[in-house]
C-alpha cells in the first residue's frame, strides 16, 4: 500500500560535530506573506521576483477516493493560484489552477511548485495525490502535469502528463498511485519527484522523451513503532487494531519529495518515508549516470525539500522531527556542508510543517511554512543565522579547552540582490 499521508511534525534539534566540536547555528525568521491556501512550492524569475504556488482548497466539483481507499475523499475545485512577491505585495499572476482536497481543505493536491528556466519561462508542477484510475471522473482538469503557464493570459500548456506516466508504467511496480511534488530544470531538461510513485523522471522542456530515471528503494523495519489503535487518521487502515497485533517486521515505501542538482553533476532526492514513518528513517540519496540511487545522507525525518547553495552546501527542509502521527507541528531547517558536517539551523520556534525552500543569489533561505493547512501558510525568510557553541554539551566544553573554539563559519552577507 502506498501511504502518502502529509500529516506530521517534529521536534528533535539534531546537532553534529564539527573537528570535535559541536555547534549549533541560532537564526530567527521574518514573515514576508500570510494566510496562504496550502502553500507548497516558491522560486525566484530570473528578474529577481518571487513566485509562490498555492494548492488552493478544493471545492464542491467531483471527488475521489484518497490513496488508501479509506477515509474522506477528495474533491475538486478550482482555486489553485501561482503569485508573485513584488516589493511586498502578493500579486496573483496564474489563477483557476486546479485544486483536490479533502472537505476541510487539507492534503491539497494543485500547483505544487514553479522553476523558471534560462529563458525565463515558466513551469509549474500540478500535483494529484491519489491513484490515476481516478483521474477521468474529474474532466480535464490538468492534475498531475507539468504545465507551461503564460501569465499575460492566465493560461496554460500541458508539457508532461506525469500521473499518466504512472498509470501506463509503473515504474516501481506496486500499486498505481502518483502525486509529483517537486521540478527540478536542468538545461533542456525538467526533472520531478512523483512521491507516490517512488521514482524521479525526466523530460524534455518540449514534452518529448519523458522516462523514469530511478525508484527509491523501499525499506524494511524490524520491531517498528506504530501509533495507538484507534489513534485518528484519515486513512484508518494505517493504524494497527487492538485484535491484530502490529507485525515484527515490515516494508515501508521511500515518497521521494524534492530533488536538487550536486556540482557533482548528480541528482539528490529528499525522502520522506511511509507510514509508520520511522524517526531517524528518512535519507537523502544521490542519483549519478547509472540510475542507481545511494545514500548520501541519513538519519532525517519527513523530508520535505533540499537545495544547493553556491558554495556546495545543502539545505534540507524537515517536516517533521518526530512521526507524523505523534501530531507535533514543528520542523527543521538543516545544513549539510561539503564534508559532510550537519548543522541544523532552526528547529520549531514558529517554523511549522514546512513544505518547500528555495535560495536567493545572496545566500538567503525562504521557506513555504505551514505548508499542510489552509489559510495559514506563510512565506518566511531566515534571518540572523549565526555560529554559536552548543552550551549543553559536555564533549564540547571538554573540546574547547583541549583545542580552543571552532566556529561554524558562514559567507560574508552581500547586499541583497532580489526585494520581497
């Protein structure tokens, strides 16, 4: 069963060493929009603008199942929305965009994210989030494409239809279901994580040659950690029953949910994990010209997003620090530098069930917070990021004395290029 339940939350402040020393970077946030509808993707133009996508809220139009089969279904509407940031007004530029959601607007399905090529054209990623059976019974609506909008008419061109790429292929080989997430430009080329059909593809920016390029492996847990029967959920299957005792041993699927280009020239996809969603399970895995996936990274839980820097480091969004289930809004935003060294930089203190991120030419971090609610989701930028030893380690205050202070060091801070 492929369980792509987004639901979940975090609070573990994970710290790694660095030369012996641990540290930790203290940063706060500033809110540059509000009460937005699902929130779930942001990039800037190449004229330094910001572009967000909402997913909307459904609506009253026709429904379908959710992935399990179980639980509310989900309905369609038509309030989806690309806007744009321009000196601190939110300004609507795509609108009428598709929209599936549960009856109180949660789970959004809809314009999941934009990227702008060297052109400066636009593409935006419709999302579906359940299986592609289903999809006729709601008309032509677009969801689970790539588009190519024109925002002079509010309109749009289908590029790639990936959840029919799904419902064809299969490319994991499990049950149907699709719900692409994330896009990725690489030259001539679009890339998207489909986090219910386990897979990265590819396709030409013409809509020509679309493939899969890898599957995220499934992961097998041993003595796995399940909520309370009858805890609430919206898919009820997931949950274990008192008469059925949960199993020993069990196979989770990867849900792939954002993908970044290495100056290695390789492809990294964040993960976020199936249900039960194991704290510490999630990985980072790296894609090279093989098509075969490894570990870069692991230890992380609920991934949501990552994005390079231009100095090599990457950032990785964390939904949630502790299982979905345990209803723990808070996550994670994470450095990993080019040797490996993990930093993480703000854990909850505000930043709630973040959804995307995406780097400005100075180096300055936006994020897509709130990103699983309707009329709550933020845009936020992280500010004040500096180096701080961890007090409460006694490792680091044994390394201080031995080798003396070793700061966590961060570029100089440029002008801003871009105004939000």
């Amino acid at each position: 069963m492929k369980i792509k339940q987004i639901t979940i939350t975090l609070v573990s402040l994970c710290i790694t060493a660095l030369s012996g020393t641990k540290a930790a970077e203290a940063a706060s946030f500033t809110v540059i929009a509000d009460n937005l509808n699902n929130p779930g993707g942001l990039s800037f133009s190449n004229d330094g603008k910001l572009y967000i996508t909402e997913s909307g809220t459904g609506g009253n139009g026709a429904c379908v199942p959710p992935p399990s089969g179980e639980g509310d279904s989900l309905c369609y509407g038509t309030n989806g929305v690309v806007s744009v940031i321009d000196n601190g007004e939110i300004k609507p530029v795509l609108t009428e965009l598709p929209s599936l959601a549960l009856p109180d607007g949660k789970r959004a399905a809809g314009p999941r994210d934009i990227q702008f090529d060297a052109t400066g054209q636009a593409y935006v990623l419709l999302g579906y989030g359940t299986n592609p059976t289903y999809r006729e019974s709601l008309g032509e609506t677009g969801l689970g494409t790539i588009i190519s909008p024109d925002f002079a008419t509010n309109s749009w061109t289908s590029i790639a239809d990936i959840a029919n790429y799904e419902l064809v292929n299969n490319p994991d080989g499990d049950d149907l279901n699709s719900n692409p997430l994330k896009i990725l430009i690489d030259g001539d080329q679009l890339l998207t994580v489909d986090s219910a059909g386990n897979g990265l593809l590819r396709v030409n920016t013409d809509g020509s040659e679309l493939q899969a390029l890898a599957v995220l492996p499934t992961q097998t847990l041993v003595d796995p950690i399940f909520p309370p029967s009858f805890t609430p959920s919206n898919e009820p299957e997931q949950v274990p029953t008192q008469t059925e005792p949960p199993p020993l041993v069990t196979t989770i699927q990867s849900v792939p949910t954002g993908v970044a280009k290495g100056l290695d020239g390789a492809y990294y996809i964040s993960e976020y994990t199936g249900f039960p969603f194991p704290e510490g399970g999630a990985n980072i895995y790296r894609v090279g010209d093989d098509g075969i996936p490894t570990i870069y990274a692991e230890g992380f839980t609920h991934l949501m997003d990552l994005e390079f820097d231009y100095a090599g480091n990457l950032y990785v969004l964390q939904y949630a620090n502790e299982s979905g289930w345990k209803n723990n809004l808070d996550g994670s935003l994470i450095k990993i530098a080019p040797d490996g060294t993990r930093t993480t930089l703000i854990s909850g203190n505000g930043l709630e069930s973040p959804t995307a991120l995406t780097i400005d030419l100075d180096g300055t971090v936006y994020i897509a917070n709130r990103g699983d609610r309707p009329g709550e989701g933020q845009i936020i930028r992280i500010d004040n990021i500096q180096s701080v030893p961890e007090a409460n380690s006694a490792l680091g205050v044994l390394t201080i004395g031995a080798f003396g202070v070793v700061w966590l060091r961060k570029s100089s801070r440029l002008k801003p290029l871009h105004k939000v």
